[in-house]
C-alpha cells in the first residue's frame, strides 16, 4: 500500500475523519467536505528580464464557502503542489469556523522560486495570478492573504491588477496589504501574537510559569520571529531557533531580536552563533525538535513532527503554529505520552482572525486602533481556546479532535440549512 503520511491532503482528510466519526454526520456530508468545492489550476505566462517567457504552474482551491466568502493565502515556492493546498484550503475552512468569523475556507500557490526572481518578475508573476483567477476573487467571492513567500508587496501589486481589472476600488478583495492601501499594522504580527496567546493559554493549563519556561522555535519567518519576540517579551526563555539552513541553541537563552538582527545581515540563523552573547551551539532542525523543553513550536513547514521522530518529543507541548506541521501517527504517539498538542487550526488562526478585522474595516471604510485589533484578537483566540479543550473534554480525546468537532459542525449545519446535504 502507498505511504501517504507526508501527503498533507490524506493527512487533513485523515484529521477529518477522525471527528466525524464522533459527530453524528452522513456519508453524503463527509464526501462533500472532504473534496474541495472548486479546485483551479493554471499556467501563468511570465516575460522574464532576459526576454525569455516562462510558465509557473497555479493553483487556487476553494474547499467551502457555507459560511461565507473563500478566504485564503497564496504560497509561492518550489515544494507547492496540488495536494498540499487542497490540505491548506480545507485547514482553512476549520480555522475560519472554529474562530466563528463569517469565512469558508481557500488557499492558493504557484510552483516558482521566489528567491530567483528580480522585484519586477514577482511583480509580473504576482499580476499574472490575479489575471487567471479575476472571476473568482472578490470581497464576496473569495479573499486571498500573503503565506509563505509572499507579504504586503505582493498583495499590493495583486490589488492594483484586481481594480484595473474590474474598474472599481475593492480593497477587500485582498488581506495583509500595506497600511496605505487599507491593510492594517497589527496584521503582520498578528499569527505569531496569536501563538503567543495559544502559548500563555497552555502555560496556564499545564501550570507553567513564563518566567521560569523554555521554548524551542522551528521557522524564523514571519510567525516565528513575532512568536519569539513576544514570548521573551514575557519572560519565556527561547533556547533554540531555526530556519531552513539549521538551527542555533543556548540553554542560556537567545535573544530574538539580536538573532533577527543577526539574521537579516548575514542571511542565515547558523551564522549567528553569538548572537546572543553567550555562544549558542549550531544543531540540526531534527535535533531542534527533540530538545527537552516545555513549549515546542514547528512555526515553519507541514509534516515536521511525524511517526518517525513523534516518540522522541521532549516537550511538555506541542503548539502548531506552522500549518499542518503535526502528522496524525504523530498526534496518536504525542497523545500516548501525555504531551499536549494546540492544533493549527487554533494556534495559529491570529493571522486569519487580523485579516477578518481588515476586511471589516475595508468593507465600512473605518478604522481601529492596533490596541483595539490586539485585544480582540487576544480575546478571540482565548475564547477558542476555551471552547476547544471543553469539547475535548466532553468527548475524552484530544484538543485537535475537539477544534475540529466544533468546527466541522458549524460548516455541516450551515450546508444542511442551505437545503445541501
Ligand atoms: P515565512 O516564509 O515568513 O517563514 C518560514 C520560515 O521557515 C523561514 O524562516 C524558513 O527559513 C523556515 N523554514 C523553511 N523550511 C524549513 C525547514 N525545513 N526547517 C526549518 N525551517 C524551515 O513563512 P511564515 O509566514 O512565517 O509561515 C510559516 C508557517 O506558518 C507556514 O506553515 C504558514 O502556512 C503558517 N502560517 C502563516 C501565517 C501568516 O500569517 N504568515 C498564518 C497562519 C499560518
């Protein structure tokens, strides 16, 4: 038989199943919201600096939309394929149903490096997605967000080429644009704030105190790099951090800002050993994972702590703040030995919950403050949170099982009252 436990799709219908086994739902429901809605894919001609043209494979998923418009990111890179955002598009209808936020669920990628292109290629690759998919989008219809590998700049060119093309202002359309095209400040820290709500959530219940607490952080993009400044913030001790070139580690303590410093002049973590003063050892992302420590936080990729190294978790949790970074075999070990397990869908839902408040704000053209943004959204994910491990408990399993039985429920309700299945 295929080995499908890296194959993110399988994984995220595995999670599905395993809590429509315990709600009472049809067949008929099951099919339909393990297969996305609409499932679009094309190729995107680019006109590169050189002259030449190339084409990049595309894709937008659109899994569920009972609840409300798609919503989504777009993730460029060269490891993006089909099965992984359909995984994202479905992860994403959870997340906007277990926040209670008036969304479905979408994501959408192109297969590129991004690291190879000059500003005017992504600009012309980022203009070329919203031309193939301009039918599709809108702030009714399905509202994209930057992932991994794109941000602010991308949305705003992405933007510029959805109002040319339908000749109309439409800010909504798109969430984590610059300030100055009506984004808002708060949403770029927003998933890695949201983290360190999640964190301080599970400190409480496993009666951790932040000042006397490790973490270890996979992933210093965005998420991890606002997840670390705000738990040192408060006292947390960060031990270890990582990118995609290996990690660095001090039982002393790092400094993220000093590592983000260090980082972003010599381009890699594992070349800012003494970052933070006291000199940290350079350990692999395999080892990183495995340290004793009491908060873990995959903050990077899907598929990191699976059946394979799951056993060999040290952690007192497990937060995901990456999207899907838990495989299911691994869920089953982490449960066995009493490591608590934060599922992505609530973990790391600050992002969406910001992109929420954006939208809102962009639709009545009236704008809060970021205190306002941060202490909604703090509420919101504490509120979540609350509800999550209640449903867990109700049903004994585990608080992955328990966000998804809340929130698969939401979205089945609101198919059967729209007469569907
Ligand atoms: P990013 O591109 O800013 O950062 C990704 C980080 O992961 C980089 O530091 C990269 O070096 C590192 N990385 C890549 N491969 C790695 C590997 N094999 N081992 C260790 N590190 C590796 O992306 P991001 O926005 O921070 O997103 C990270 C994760 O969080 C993704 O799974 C994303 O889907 C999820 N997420 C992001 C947001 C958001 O608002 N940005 C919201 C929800 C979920």
């Amino acid at each position: 038989m295929a080995d499908n436990s890296s194959n993110p799709f399988e994984n995220a219908k595995k999670q599905l199943k395993a809590a429509t086994d315990l709600l009472q739902i049809g067949k008929k429901q099951l099919d339909e919201l393990s297969q996305p809605k609409r499932e679009l894919t094309d190729d995107i001609p680019v006109r590169m600096d050189d002259g030449s043209t190339q084409t990049f494979n595309s894709f937008r998923i659109q899994h569920n939309d009972a609840l409300g418009p798609f919503k989504g990111g777009i993730r460029f890179g060269p490891e993006v394929s089909m099965d992984e955002v359909k995984a994202l598009a479905m992860w994403m209808t959870w997340k906007t149903s277990l926040a209670g936020l008036p969304f479905g669920g979408a994501k959408g990628g192109i297969i590129c490096n991004p690291k190879n292109f000059s500003m005017a290629e992504l600009e012309r690759l980022s203009r070329g997605y919203v031309q193939q998919y301009v039918d599709y989008l809108g702030p009714d219809k399905d509202i994209p967000a930057p992932d991994m590998h794109t941000n602010a700049k991308v949305m705003a060119w992405m933007l510029d080429e959805y109002e040319k093309l339908t000749g109309h202002h439409a800010p909504g359309t798109f969430t984590g644009k610059p300030v100055e095209l009506g984004g808002i400040a708060s949403r770029e820290p927003a998933t890695g704030y949201g983290g360190f709500v999640a964190v301080q959530e599970t400190a409480k219940l496993l009666k951790i105190t932040p000042k006397t607490a490790t973490s270890a952080i996979q992933g210093f993009g965005n998420v991890g790099q606002y997840a670390a400044k705000f738990l040192s913030g408060a006292g947390y001790k960060i031990i270890a951090l990582s990118d995609s070139q290996g990690a660095i580690y001090s039982r002393k303590g790092i400094s993220p800002e000093d590592a983000i410093k260090c980082k972003t002049e010599k381009g890699t973590l594992a070349q800012c050993r003494a970052a933070e003063g006291a000199k940290a050892a350079i350990i692999t992302n395999e080892e990183l994972l495995e340290l004793d420590v009491d908060i873990l936080i995959p903050a990077a990729l899907e598929n990191q702590i699976t059946a394979g190294n799951a056993g060999r978790i040290n952690a007192k949790a497990v937060v995901d703040l990456a999207n899907g970074p838990t495989t299911p075999e691994a869920d089953a070990v982490l449960k066995q030995k009493k490591i608590r397990v934060v599922p992505d869908v609530l973990a790391n839902s600050g992002g969406v919950i910001a992109s929420y408040f954006e939208w809102v704000q962009n639709n009545y053209g009236y704008y809060w403050t970021d205190k306002e943004v941060f202490s909604r959204l703090s509420g919101m994910i504490s509120g979540a949170f609350a509800k999550t491990l209640q449903k867990a408990k109700e049903h004994d399993t585990d608080m992955r099982t328990g966000a998804y039985l809340l929130a698969v429920s939401r979205v089945a309700k609101a198919i059967s009252l729209r007469g569907g299945a």
